[in-house]
C-alpha cells in the first residue's frame, strides 16, 4: 500500500531580478531581509530601484532563512553579499540576520515600502502575515502615523488559512478565488480562533456542505476579524493590502465589501513589501552616513 | 505617532494607546517611574526618536495590566503616568477595551 500525502498549505515560492538594471554601475546597491514566523523575504535596490527579490518559506533556524532568501535572491545576478553596502533586517527574526547592518520594525518598513508599491496617496495599509496582522496608518512619505498589531491569536492570519487549506485538502493558492464560487454567501464560522474554527468547518462537512461553502464561511470570517482591527486605527482612503493574504481574493473582496472601499492594486509581489521598506531604509541610512563622512 | 500595544483574541480587545509624538521633547519621562506595575520603557524607535513604550512583556497582558490602569482612572481620575506627564496631561495614553 503506498501512501501520498500532499502539502495544500504549500504556496509558491519564487525569485526574480531585473535584467535591465547593471547593479554594479549603481552608486548604492540596498537591501532588506524579512525574516517574517511564515516567509522570508529579501529585496535588492540599485539607486532606489528595486533590482532583485526572493521570497521563501522560513525554516527552523532564522540566520539560516535570512542567508537563504539573500542568497536566492542575488543567484544569477553576478552580485554577491560584500557588493551590498547596506542591509537592513526587519520582520519577526529581524535580530537574527547576521548580515544585517541595523534592524527596523516590520511596522516601519511595512509603510515605507507600501508607500513605494502603492504610491504616497495610500494612508491605511493592512499587513495580513503568516501569525500576525498589522494595521498601519502612515503619511505622504510612507511614516507611521498610527499602528496597531495582533500577534496574540492565530486568527485573521496566513497560518490560520494555512490549517483550512489542509482541512479541506484544497492548495492555499485556490483558496480564495473558490470561496467565490458559491450561489449564495454563507454565514462566517467562529472569527474568535482557528481551533474553533476549524472545528465548526468540520461539523458543516459532516452536516453536507460544500467545500466551496466552508471556503467562503471562513474568508468572510477572516474578513470580519481584520476590519474590527481596522476600525480601531480608522481607515482612511486610500487603502492598501500587503502580505501573502493579499493574494486571496476571497479575502480581499469580502473585505472591501465590508469597509465599503477598493483597495489599491499594485504590480509588485505583495509579500515583498517589508523587504522592500528595509531596502528603502538601507538606501536612506547608507546615504546619510556618507554625508556624515563627506562633512 | 500613536502606537497601540495590546490584543484582540476570543475574550476581547484589550489595547494601550500611546501617543509619542508627546514623547519626543519631554526630558522628564516621569511616566516610566510613575507606573506602579512597571509598564513602560523608553526606547528609540525606528525614525530614531526616544520615545515611551509598553515593555515586551506587558504586551500580551494587557487583559490584566489594563484593570490596573482603570482603577486608577476611576480613584483619581486619570492613570499615574497621565497624570504626571508634563507635555499632556490626560492625552498621553489612553486605555481602550
């Protein structure tokens, strides 16, 4: 007897660099490393351009996932790790980047890097990452305002779609665009905890629906918890999502259909924008250590 | 900038609102001594300002730290750290449940 097993919680990683840039006739070459609890990140910035980026899973050992994006990130480019001449590390493993030469909250980079992805009308930026979700309010030049985060409960957050798309044996890549496939929206399972949720998912297969109608139940749960977080920094247009949910239309949707507002689309991957933020940081803190020299 | 500290989870939201853009020009700090359980800490936060914030390990007690706070709002009314904070008084922090 053989037995598969499928990983539906597996999303798609990926890298890619720009190959109209020359990053060695840059003046600056900048990076951020994101070593978020889910994914990793890591952005390289010529002159303030974004040049090269990977994105991964993280693994057990932080260092070893921040050499890992990097690396992936700078492979086929011709740059190596001494080319850079400043990085900084932010996300949940943001002290444990050896190579990092200062280290910025997610929340800043975040705003500073949805600023550059969605341009400086954006005001309110929602970070929905692996195990937290982060509502930002920021300013014309992507500066916090206002934050707020919840990393307490597995709800409303990657991990928490992660353990649905394992449930209902349906790749988290599918997730969303399915949940949007039914005739009639349903009523969200419980908002409060994955544990509980999943749990009520389970009783509602039992109880005959399908796995399109439990999708959608927990989309719109996941909706529901994020906009309560919102609401307490206050949204203001325009409005931003970054992160690997970002991705997830069933989520997206349900969320604008519930703050009565569009968000902002953009080209760049979603998942690099706190990478992108510490590549900004690093272009601005290595500049303004040669004009400390130069004076 | 205000930094909200704190939690939402199945019993509720339980969130610390500090306004530290009062921080920045006070040289005082008084609310770091004021607080009888020890709550803040002066840190330099990413655009390099020294500002107050909740330490690492209130964060995820502001449940508890929280009932503190409004008995002492309701005795005197205002927390310990408001009331000695010399830029505002009152607008300094404020607790939301």
């Amino acid at each position: 007897m053989t037995e598969t097993t499928q990983e539906f919680w597996r999303w798609k990683e990926s890298n890619w660099h720009d190959e109209s840039i020359d990053p060695k006739a840059a003046e600056t070459v900048s990076a951020g490393v994101d070593v978020g609890s889910v994914s990793s990140q890591a952005v390289v910035m010529a002159d303030g351009k974004l040049y090269a980026y990977a994105s991964m899973r993280t693994g057990s050992d932080s260092p070893d996932s921040a050499r890992n994006a990097m690396n992936w990130a700078l492979e086929n480019t011709g740059l190596n790790l001494e080319d850079i001449h400043y990085t900084v590390g932010t996300g949940y493993g943001r002290v444990n980047v050896p190579f990092a030469d200062r280290t910025i909250t997610e929340i800043a980079c975040h705003a500073r890097g949805g600023n550059m992805m969605y341009g400086p009308s954006v005001r309110t930026i929602l970070d929905m990452g692996g195990q937290d979700c982060k509502a930002i309010h920021c300013d014309e030049k992507g500066k916090v305002t206002n934050f707020l985060m919840n990393d307490k409960c597995a709800a409303g957050t990657g991990r928490g779609m992660e353990v649905f798309a394992d449930l209902l044996a349906v790749s988290v890549e599918d997730v969303g665009e399915l949940s949007l496939d039914v005739d009639e929206e349903p009523p969200p399972v419980s908002s409060t905890c994955v544990v509980f949720a999943k749990s009520e998912a389970s009783s509602l297969l039992r109880e005959g629906w399908s796995k399109k109608r439990v999708l959608a139940a927990y989309c719109s749960a996941m909706a529901h918890r994020v906009v309560s977080l919102l609401e307490r920094i206050g949204v203001e247009k325009d409005f931003a999502i970054t992160g690997g949910i970002a991705k997830n239309a069933g989520v997206v949707t349900r969320l604008e259909k519930e703050l009565k507002l569009e968000s902002l689309k953009s080209n760049y991957d979603t998942q690099i924008a706190g990478a992108l933020g510490a590549a900004l940081f690093a272009r601005a803190l290595v500049e303004k250590q040669r004009k400390k020299v130069a004076r | 900038m205000k930094a909200n500290y704190g939690y939402l989870d199945g019993s509720g939201e339980f969130f610390i609102t500090i306004d530290t853009d009062l921080c920045i020009e006070c040289k005082e700090r008084s609310c770091v001594a004021a607080c009888p359980v020890g709550l803040f800490e002066i840190i330099v936060d990413d655009y390099d300002d020294e500002v107050a914030a909740i330490k690492e390990e209130h964060r995820k007690k502001t449940q508890v730290r929280l009932r503190s706070l409004q008995a002492g709002h309701r005795s005197s009314g205002s927390a310990l750290c408001c009331s000695v904070c010399t830029r505002s008084r009152g607008s300094f922090l404020v607790v939301r449940q």
